[in-house]
C-alpha cells in the first residue's frame, strides 16, 4: 500500500512540474498582470516557469510589464501568440516582435509576434509598417511608457 502510495505521489509531482505550453482559453483565461479577460486571438503571451508554472497575458506589453516589475526566476520559456496564425503559441525563440502602427494591441502598444522566416508577413499583414524589435527594447518601452 505504500508502494501505491509514493508512486501516486510521485506522478503527481511530475506532473504537477511540467514545463510544456498551455494552450489560452481565450474568452475564459485571465491576464496575469492586469486582469483583463484574453479574447483577441491574434495577440497574448505565456511565461512558463521552470517549476513549470504558468502565468497567461493579453498581450506581449502585459508579460514584458510583469516581468519589469516581480522578480521572477529566468523563465523556462515565453511564448507568444502568432499574430499571423491566431490562437497558436509560438516560443519567443521561434519568433520576431514586431511593433506596427497599423495594429492595435489588447494594451495599445502595437506589439505583435510572428513566425521567424514568414517574410511574407512584411507585405501581407503589415504593409512594410513595422519595426522588429527585440525582447530587451520591448521590456525598456515598456517600462518608460508604463512607469508606475
């Protein structure tokens, strides 16, 4: 019986410790900096901790804002949604930020992610409108336009 016992445990610790990517349940998940409910499928990121906990955004501005501002062990993974294959997550390593003032972001920043190599994301969704931005400017705009 305790055999049983410590091996239950244990699935359930593994289990509980997994680092793969959540899908978002758009219209039901919430964003884990400012609350909003996630609906636009075109936009919102995931920070996967390497305790494997999930914390779930509305868009790329809420993930860099809450990690600008807790102190949070270096993540296991980011994820974004692909603007251009909505409701798909793409790893931050996959990816390109781009900021376009064409789109409108859930939090108005205009930060979008798309697949690495698509160039036809250049023409076909943003015009040649955009600039690529990387991880660590995305984080410094963030913090100078929404300095608390």
């Amino acid at each position: 019986m305790q055999k049983i016992f410590l091996i239950f445990i244990s699935i359930f610790i593994l289990i509980g410790c997994s680092t793969k990517v959540e899908q978002i349940n758009y219209n039901k998940d919430v964003c884990a900096y400012c609350g909003m409910m996630i609906t636009d499928r075109k936009f919102g990121a995931e920070l996967i901790t390497k305790k494997g906990k999930i914390f779930k955004y509305d868009s790329i501005e809420c993930l860099a804002a809450y990690t600008n501002e807790i102190e949070i062990e270096e993540p296991h993974s980011l994820w974004f949604a692909d603007f251009s294959t909505p409701g798909v997550l793409i790893q931050d390593k996959e990816s390109k930020i781009i900021r376009s003032d064409e789109i409108q972001s859930p939090m108005g920043l205009s930060f979008l992610a798309v697949k690495k190599n698509m160039e036809e994301n250049r023409t076909n969704i943003l015009n040649n409108t955009f600039k690529e931005i990387k991880w660590g400017e995305v984080k410094e705009i963030v913090k100078a336009v929404w300095e608390k």
